[in-house]
C-alpha cells in the first residue's frame, strides 16, 4: 500500500510540473500576443467574436488529427484478414469468429491474438482521449492558438508512434519512441489552454 500511495504520490507531483509549466507558456503566450499583436497580422483579430487569423492552424490541426486517426483505424480493419490467415495456419478453428467483426479484440492468449489486440490497442487508446483533447484543444485555441496547434502537431505524431511502437506485439515497446510520451504532456497542455481561456472568458465579461 505505501508503495502504491508513494507512485501515485509521484504521479501527481509529475503532473502538477507538467500543468505549472504548460501554464507558464500560456502566460508567455499572452504576453507576447499582446506585445507584438499590432506587428503580427497573423495575431490580431478578424472577426466579429474576435477569432484570431492564427486559430485556422487550430482548425487545420483538428482536421488531420481526425484523418490521422481514420488511417489508424483503417490499418486495424485491414490487419483482420492478415491475422484470420495467420490464426488459421496455426490451426485455429475459430479463426473467422476470433478476428472479424463485429469483436473489437481477438479473445485467447496465443501469440497471434496478442499482436492483434496490440494493433487494435493502438487505435481504441487514442479514441478514449480524443474527444476531450480535441474540445480542449478547440477552446484553448481561441486565446492561445500558436500553442494549441502546436500541441496538436507533438500528439500527432506522438500519438502516431505510440500506436506504431504498440503494433509491434509488444505492450512494453509502446513507449520506446521519445515521442511517445508526448501524447500525455500535449494532452494536458490542451486542458492548461482550455481553463486559460475559461478564466480569460471570465474575468474579460
């Protein structure tokens, strides 16, 4: 128990760094907007809620965040007829049933079904968390564009090598990218954004 109340003790603290400096940028970011907005056209606002010109970074990010994760879902879908021959050559009489659809991942502990589940797991993870770094990402954007689209830029690609360290059939090798853990720092990067931009609503009405 105390070494679980310790981890999880390392956890938070881990987090609580990762926010603070999250914040810091966002600090820096207003600041700079404010300072050099008049000299960067990019920066000022164009519209009657005051979008600024940048926030199409935001958009265009969300865009192929949404196609990336289309392309990994895709890589599952044709990865079931690979592994339905796989699983029937190593004698698998319920092959078909075990990796077609409608299961989302193969049942049994073979080999063959680890590596599987391992490719689904790359996709199925990153939709649990999209929704909510998207919408974070969306409304933390509206004040702080330049680092909510490049937050979406580092989970992309951290995301992308995540899944591709997972499909390898090894659980543990999901991290073995630098990259990787990225998909956690941008993650709570884009949640930082949101309250920003929550509190800038605030106090600015």
């Amino acid at each position: 128990r105390d070494l679980a109340e310790a981890a999880m003790s390392d956890i938070l603290v881990k987090i609580g760094s990762i926010c603070g400096a999250c914040g810091a940028l966002a600090a820096a970011e207003v600041a700079l907007t404010k300072k050099y907005s008049s000299q960067l056209p990019l920066l000022q606002s164009t519209t009657s809620i005051a979008l600024p010109k940048a926030y199409g970074f935001v958009v265009l990010n969300a865009v192929g965040s949404a196609f990336m994760l289309f392309v990994l879902g895709m890589k599952v879908g044709m990865s079931r007829s690979k592994f339905i021959e796989r699983a029937k050559q190593e004698g698998d009489a319920d092959a078909e049933a075990r990796y077609s659809y409608p299961k989302i991942y193969a049942e049994g502990f073979s080999q063959t079904a680890t590596d599987f589940n391992c490719v689904q797991r790359g996709h199925q993870q990153a939709m649990e968390t999209y929704p909510q770094i998207l919408a974070c990402a969306l409304i933390g954007g509206l004040h702080h564009p330049i680092l909510a689209s490049l937050g979406q830029t580092v989970w992309m690609i951290a995301r992308w090598k995540w899944a591709d360290g997972y499909a390898s059939g090894d659980a543990k090798k999901r991290y073995n990218s630098k990259w990787s853990i990225h998909i956690w720092t941008s993650m709570f990067l884009q949640f930082v954004l949101a309250a920003s931009t929550g509190v800038r609503l605030i106090l600015d009405a």
